[in-house]
C-alpha cells in the first residue's frame, strides 16, 4: 500500500509542475523516478513515450500509467494516473472559473507569455535527451532523417501520413532493418 501511495504523490507532483505536456514531462520525470527513486531507466521512459505517442490520449498521461502499471500493476497505473491528473484538473476548472474575467489583463498576458517560452525550453530539452539516447547509429539516423522528412514536407504530399502511422513504420523499418544486420552478422 505505501508504494501505491509512493507512486500518487509522485504523479501528483509532477502533474502539479508539468506545463507543456508529455515532452516537457520528460526532465521532469528523469530527475525525479530515474535519479532520485531509480524506478525506471532512460531507456524505459523513451520506450514508454514511444508508445504513449502512437497509443490513444494524452502521452504524459499514457506515460504516468505505464509506469505505475510497470511498479504495481493495475493498481498502481491507477494511483500514477489518479496523482498526474489531480492537479491538473484542479487547475484547469479554476483557470475555466477565471480566465474569462482575467484573459485581457496585461499580466496575465505576460505570465502566459513567459510560461509559453519556459514549455518550449522544456521540450526543448527532452527533444536533446531523446535525440542523444536514440540517434545511435547510422541506421537510426536514416530513420530519423526519412520521418523528419516526411513530417516536414508532409503537406506536399497527396495525402497527410499521421503521426502514428509514421511511429508504426518507424518501428517497422528498425524491426526489418536491425532484424537483418543480426541475422546477417
């Protein structure tokens, strides 16, 4: 039972301090279950965002269930997922209350201005983490450059690839293309 707690209070510090979503999460959440608690590793929070991305819903939610589903099961995706919302949707139902009133007020305007570029450091910083850990050899740097590509110049072609599909044939081509070399070597 203290670990069901254990992984609520963390969630829930982390849902209180995460602006910018799921890849603003990801500092946020290396310092705190990696480092500190040794929970999951590197590799396991870019596999669990990996899937989170392509899966239905809110990565950073996806995410904060996987990894209490990975330390307690069903009970404890429940305790993480429960502990990442709790704040967020109390925040979120009294900014909806006030936001209206206070929108036009120049420093509400500025505060949202400067959080605005605090999310993009943020993401940012997840996206040198990532690319680090995962940009590993010349295979993956085709990889990444062929998606890349076809996310940047996505809308010159006839029809729009979705993002998950891209993820799916990622996954694919590191599958067929890896799966070769070590049959092969």
């Amino acid at each position: 039972m203290k670990e069901i707690l254990d992984l609520y209070l963390a969630f829930l510090k982390i849902g209180a301090v995460n602006f910018g979503g799921g890849y603003a999460m990801l500092p946020l959440l290396e310092e705190d279950l990696n480092k500190k608690r040794g929970w999951v590793t590197t590799e396991e929070l870019m596999d669990y965002f990996a899937i989170g991305q392509c899966t239905p819903g809110v990565i950073a939610l996806n995410v904060s269930t996987f990894i209490g589903n990975k330390r307690r099961g069903i009970a404890g995706a429940a305790a993480a997922t429960l502990g990442f919302l709790t704040c967020p949707i109390i925040i979120i139902l009294v900014i909806a209350a006030f936001l209206t009133n206070f929108a036009d007020i120049p420093p509400v305007q500025n505060a949202f201005a400067g959080i605005r570029v605090c999310v993009c450091v943020l993401i940012l910083e997840a996206v040198m983490r990532l690319w680090k850990k995962s940009i590993v050899d010349k295979i993956a740097f085709v990889i990444y450059a062929i998606i890349f590509l076809l996310m940047i110049f996505g809308d010159l072609l006839p029809v729009k690839v979705p993002a998950a599909v891209l993820v799916i044939a990622a996954g694919i081509a590191g599958i067929l293309i890896r799966g070769h070399k070590e049959v092969t070597a």
